[in-house]
C-alpha cells in the first residue's frame, strides 16, 4: 500500500508523523494495537461459480484485541483468465470491463482461482473459485452396491456427477458438492477427508424414509430415495427381573429395556422409541424407559413404539410399530406391556377442587373455585373466576386445572398460591379465546382438546400449553362428544354425534370414520395400538386401530356384542401375557363396559405383528384375535343415569353414581358384587370424583330442596366427602360467605336460590 502524501517532504519527526495521520484518516488510531493484524474473507470457503456469472467477496481487517480496522483493503485472483475480481470485491467468472466500476462480466475459460484480501501488508486465507460451464444436471449414484435399507449406524458412500448442457461429464470443474436431504434424522452427512470433491459418506441415523439430493451452483439433482431400515419389533424386558410384571413403591423408580429390531433382523444400538403409560396419574415413564411410581397406589401399562415423527420418519401415512413381545431364540422372554404396580403403605392426603355453574351468563355475575379437603377446616381459600365454567378438568400431573366456559378456556395454576389465567385476554372470536368444553387432556399435561358446538359451524380446539402463543389448532368437527389420547400422543380420537370418528394427528391429515351416532365412549387399548369404542355398531363395543391406511383414519379391527348400550368403557390394567413365538405374544386385556341397568365385563385377546416386509410402507394393523363377553351384572339401581363412573387405579373396584341415587356405589370387579354408602341427608349428587385408590370420593350433591322436591330449585348444597374405609359420609364441606348468603357466586339476584358446589375433580397427587 502506498502510503504517501503528495509534496510530502522530509522534516521534524514530529511534523512527518502528523503529516503521516492526517493521510491515514480511512483506519482507527493505532497506538495501542499495532494496526491490522488479520484480515478475514468472506465467503472463506469454496465457491463454485458459472461461467459469465458474479460472487461478492468482502473482507474485514482487525486489530490485535479483534477491533475492526478501517483500512484500505484489495481483491485478488491469482487466475484472471477464469476469474476477476474489481475493487470492492466483486468477482467474475470472466473479465470485468472497468475494475474500479465493473459492469459487463464477459465470461473466460473454466478453471481455478484463489481470491484473497490484503490490508497493509496483511493477506487472508485464500478462498477457491471453481468456474465452471453451466451445469444442467446432477446424478446421484451409490459407490458400489447396496439392495435395500441401511441399519441403523452402518455408512455407505455417495458420489454426483455433474452434466453440462450438452451432456458431458463437467464434475472436475465445479469443486465440492453439497448434500442435504428431504427429511431429518434419517441420516446423517459426515465429514470425512480423503473423498473425492464429488463423493460424501451417509450414514443411517434413525429408522425412516427420505431422500438424498446434492448441489451445486443452484443446480440440484434429482432425488435419490434413502431408507434406514424400518423398526420390525421391539421387546420390552424389566431391568434385572423376569416376567411382564414388577412393584414399584411410591416415588421409587424401576428401569425397562427395550429390545428394538429392524427389518433386516439387526439389534438397534439406539432405538429413538416412545414410552408410554396407560395412566400417568399412578407411574410415569421417562424417554429411556425408567418408569416412577407416583404417590397413589395402582397399576399402569408401561409399553413403548416406535412412533411418527420421531421414529419410522417420513413414512405416510404414520407407520407407528408397537411392542410385539416374543422370545428369540437363546434370548430372554420379552413382553408388549410391562404391568406396573405402585404400592402405597400410607394413602395421601386427597384435596379435591370445586365449582358452580350456577351464574350461567348472568350480567356481572362472578363465581368461586375452592379446594375441599377432609379435616376440621374442610374448606381452603377460594379463587375468583372471570367466567363461569362448564367443566373442570386437572392435567394429570395436578399442576394445572382447566375450566370451559362459554367465553374461553380458563386455568388455574396450583403453586404455593393458586393463580388464575386465561388462554386469551379477548373472549372473542371463540378461536382464540378457545370456549367450549374440555374432553380431555394429553399425558404430559401439555395439549387440551376442547369441544365449541355453540359456534356455527362447531369446532374443536387443541390448546397447546407448552406454546401457548402458538394459535391453537382449529379443527371443524361438528359436535364433539367424547376425545382420547393415544398413550403415544401421536393421535387424538374425537367422537361426534352425527356419526363419524375423527382422527387427528401430529403426522396425517385430519380424516373421520364412520361410527354409529350413538357412540359415546373410547379408550385406548394397554399399549396404545387400537382404541375401544363404545356403542358402534349399537350394542358392541368395537376396536379401531391407532394406525391408518391411505385415505381411511382407522380400520375396524372388531367387535363384540354388549348386553345394552354401553356408555362408558375402562380397560382394567392388569393384563395377562403369552408367548405365541419368537417374534410376537398374545396380550388379554379386560374391559368393563357400563350399560344401564347393567354391568358387563368384556375380554380382548389381541398381538401385534413383526414388520416382516422391508418393503412395507403401510399400516401394520394388530390382531384381534377375539373379543368375549362375561354375563352382565345388574346394579339393582333400575335404568339409571350416571353422573360419574371412575375404575380404582389398581382396576379392582368401579366408583359409580348416579342422578337421583342419594348414594355412592362400588362395584366389585373380581367378586361382581355391590356396595352403597349413602350420602347423608339423602342428599341428590350434581357431581363426583374420586381418589384413584377409591378411599375418598367427592361429592358435589343438594342437601334440600324448595318444598322438599327434587324438581324445584337446591336451597343447600355441600360437597360431601366419602371415605369407603371408615364411615361412609364421614363430613359436609360447605362454603360459608358470609357476603352472598354462602352462595358461589357475587352479584346475584338474592331472590334466586345460591350458586352450589356442580363441578368437582379430585388433584392428582
């Protein structure tokens, strides 16, 4: 760099050095720092470039503590038939007409150049030019031979051959070759040195399907399809134990291994499964399979799959593979759900939570939530609510409670204070204030599927708490009755009253099944592959697959016929499991089925099968291999209504009750026998809960009556708190305020009878 001064002339060293800054005006004071101390080009890498086309370098000079540096910086090309470069850095794959004001990029001859950046005698690292004709295709071939899918871990190489337009081989001339592919996961591109510019090394990540593309100067190839081999089947196995059982106490942990296999019989190393539990309430399963007992006594199905997106990638529709069980040969039995079994010495204590639906739309009409606990201050702090609720529903690790509301979904926080929130601060419109009822909440607590059927045409909302500014999903589903999680979470089913089921999922489109428009019942099966269905077609209980073939939501596994109309089924967790060969066993899991007068136990005896064919890309749908009925049991109540129907978590009793039945009733499952405990006063229950270990049960119920008729308006209300243990109705919570007549609500007509406890739910503990 010339850094003289025209006239300068030789004189005091102080008049040279003041002579010498004012010439250097462009860069920083450099007293400290030394002046440039590295220069750094950008791009830095390899640029591959069409002949006659251009490419914007820029660089930037720093001093020594990394202070950028406003020095005078040049552009260099070390090959300036193939490549030329102006002033400010713009190149050309060619020859500029002007380099200090280019304009016409007249195109050279195909080769290599360096480009490199200097300021003040300090020079970047080079960047390489490939210039190159311009390239019309791009083929992708694989280096050697391979048929098939790549198990998990296992590489193979690559390599792109680049054509000119008139078809000739142009790959030598374009420089390195970028690899990418359609789906994530599926594999992984690896850095290896020593392969050719036009090779790369893939190796197999996750079972799945995609495609493998390269590219290179905006030119990308045609795609190759790439599989990591599929899951075939996965055994589960309880950590130095045997059998398909094991006892946990509560807030002890116990591990499950898996054992997953690919269609080419290979052992994955890393398996990317989903753990499951049929009851998170009672045990929770961890992404490794450590499974920990929570604080009621019970069982839960542990069970894991292989499940869309994570796993089986790229697959539509959905390819989930669920545990098929099986003993290998010289291998240890392995089993499709491990039953886990919480044991509790001391129950906790039980606080349920309560509220009234009484001030209905009523103008400036407020209501209260309180929590109710046995003791001698039954009655805890109560939260205002901004809306009056239809529903309360806890997600099941009693953090969180949710409320409907004609005016949107409402939550209430239970930290050390309970704080009450809204999903949206605007109640309109209802897609985004997301009114309506909850049916049911996923397994991580996280997504809340609620039913708006006021809302013209009806609609359905998934409300997503852990991306709760993410609008929620909006789905048009007319009259939704009833909603289910798989324990996978990957699908939603959604009854509806016009009969259809519909199915929602994280990887398909929204699709629906026929059902008959008297279903009103579904849950999934222990390990998540099918759901039961209650009364499709009429008096059945039906089983539709979790998985879906190519435009239908869910195949129709079969069915079983019911005594009456069931409205309401629980599978029982305790399950019985066979080995019928090395690749699969058969599962027998119990169902009970509520059907008014009656009570019926019903039996489905089904396994999973082996993905056998690595070519198959559809639904692998489980057997049913049959599905019996024991005798109904007649509750002696006559045809009744019920209000609550809840199966104890270790699946031996039904807490039941009913409109107009002034009692409690338990069923018996082993026995088939049935037990009352009335409520004092005779009192008529609005609503119930109840403990999962059915020691407590919750009633929100009317003591009296105007003129002692059931038909006329509820003077009283308590919410009575039942212990089957000791006592039966052992005490009457009542909420006292002393402002509004002990009334739920504020600013009520006092000449209308009180807001009373109609909403209760016991919180998981």
């Amino acid at each position: 760099m010339d850094r003289r001064c025209p006239g300068f002339t030789f004189t005091l060293a102080i008049v040279s050095l003041v002579a010498l800054s004012g010439c250097v005006g462009k860069g920083t004071s450099n007293s400290q720092n030394g002046g440039v101390q590295t220069v750094t080009l950008n791009p830095s890498s390899d640029v591959s470039l069409e002949l006659g086309k251009t490419q914007n370098f820029n660089a930037t000079a720093r001093d020594s503590a990394g202070r950028t540096v406003f020095a005078t910086i040049h552009f260099v090309s070390n090959n300036n038939a193939s490549l030329t470069i102006s002033n400010s850095g713009l190149a050309c794959a060619g020859s500029w007409d002007s380099p200090s004001n280019p304009v016409v990029c007249t195109p050279g001859v195909a080769g290599v150049a360096t480009v490199t950046a200097e300021a003040e005698g300090v020079s970047s690292a080079p960047a390489t030019v490939n210039v190159h004709q311009h390239i019309q295709s791009i083929q992708v071939t694989q280096v050697g031979t391979h048929d098939g899918c790549f198990s998990q871990g296992v590489s193979s190489n690559y390599q792109a051959t680049a054509f000119s337009a008139n078809g000739v081989d142009i790959t030598n001339t374009v420089g390195p070759i970028n690899w990418s592919s359609a789906t994530g996961n599926v594999l992984t591109v690896d850095s290896i040195k020593g392969l050719p510019n036009n090779q790369v090394q893939v190796t197999a990540r996750n079972p799945g399907v995609t495609q493998l593309f390269a590219s290179v100067s905006g030119t990308t190839s045609t795609p190759l399809n790439y599989t990591t081999c599929l899951v075939q089947s996965i055994r589960l196995q309880v950590e130095t134990g045997s059998g398909n059982s094991v006892t946990i106490n509560a807030g002890s942990t116990k591990t499950i291994e898996a054992i997953a296999v690919d269609t080419l019989n290979v052992t994955l190393s890393k398996p990317p499964l989903t753990w499951s539990t049929s009851n998170p309430e009672i045990a929770t399963v961890s992404t490794s399979g450590v499974v920990t007992a929570r604080q009621t006594a019970g069982a839960a199905n542990i069970s894991a799959s292989c499940t869309p997106p994570t796993c089986n990638i790229g697959v539509l529709p959905g390819l989930p593979i669920y545990s098929t069980g099986g003993t290998p040969q010289n291998g240890q039995p392995g089993f499709g759900v491990i039953n886990a079994h919480v044991t509790q010495a001391k129950p906790p204590v039980a606080i349920a939570w309560t509220a009234t639906t009484d001030c209905k739309d009523a103008f400036n009409c407020t209501s209260v939530m309180f929590p109710v606990a046995a003791g001698s201050n039954p009655v805890g702090p109560a939260v205002l609510l901004p809306f009056t609720p239809n529903s309360l529903i806890f997600n099941p690790q009693g953090t969180r409670a949710y409320l409907g509301s004609s005016k949107g979904l409402m939550f209430v926080d239970l930290g050390q204070n309970a704080t009450v929130g809204t999903v949206s601060p605007a109640t309109i419109p209802c897609n985004v204030a997301v009114c309506g009822k909850p049916l049911t909440i996923s397994a991580d607590g996280t997504r809340v599927v609620v039913s708006d059927t006021t809302t013209d045409p009806n609609q359905v909302y998934i409300f997503d708490a852990a991306r709760p500014s993410n609008p929620p999903v909006d789905l048009l589903i007319p009259g939704a009755t009833a909603a289910a999680f798989s324990p996978d979470q990957m699908k939603i089913f959604i009854l509806s009253n016009t009969g259809q089921m519909y199915v929602f999922s994280t990887v398909d489109s929204l699709l629906s099944v026929p059902v008959s428009a008297s279903a009103t019942g579904l849950a999934f099966s222990a390990d998540g592959s099918f759901a039961y269905v209650a009364g499709t077609p009429g008096n059945s209980v039906s089983a539709f697959s979790t998985c879906d073939i190519p435009g239908v939501g869910s195949v129709d596994l079969g069915s079983v016929t019911t005594a009456g109309n069931p409205l309401k089924i629980s599978p029982l967790p305790d399950l019985q499991e066979t080995q019928i060969d090395a690749e699969h066993s058969r599962i027998t899991q119990n169902v009970i089925g509520l059907e008014p007068p009656n009570i019926q136990l019903l039996t489905a005896h089904f396994n999973q099968n082996p993905l056998d064919d690595p070519t198959q890309l559809t639904c692998n749908l489980p057997t049913l291999s049959s599905f019996d009925f024991s005798d109904p049991v007649n509750l002696g109540q006559g045809n009744f209504t019920p209000l609550y129907t809840q199966v104890t978590g270790d699946g031996s009793q039904v807490i039941l009750l009913a409109q107009n039945i002034p009692a409690v009733l338990v069923f018996d499952v082993n026995s088939g026998t049935t037990s009352a405990f009335s409520l004092t006063d005779s009192a008529f229950p609005f609503a119930a809960t109840a403990t999962l270990d059915g020691t407590q049960i919750f009633v929100a119920a009317c003591d009296s009556f105007q003129d002692g008729d059931p038909a006329k308006p509820c003077l009283n209300g308590s919410v009575h708190i039942v212990n089957t243990q000791s006592g039966g109705d052992i005490q009457q919570a009542v909420y006292i305020n002393v402002n509004t007549n002990n009334s739920m609500c504020t600013n009520l007509d006092p000449a209308q009878p009180p807001c009373l406890p109609k909403l209760v739910a016991v919180r998981p503990q």
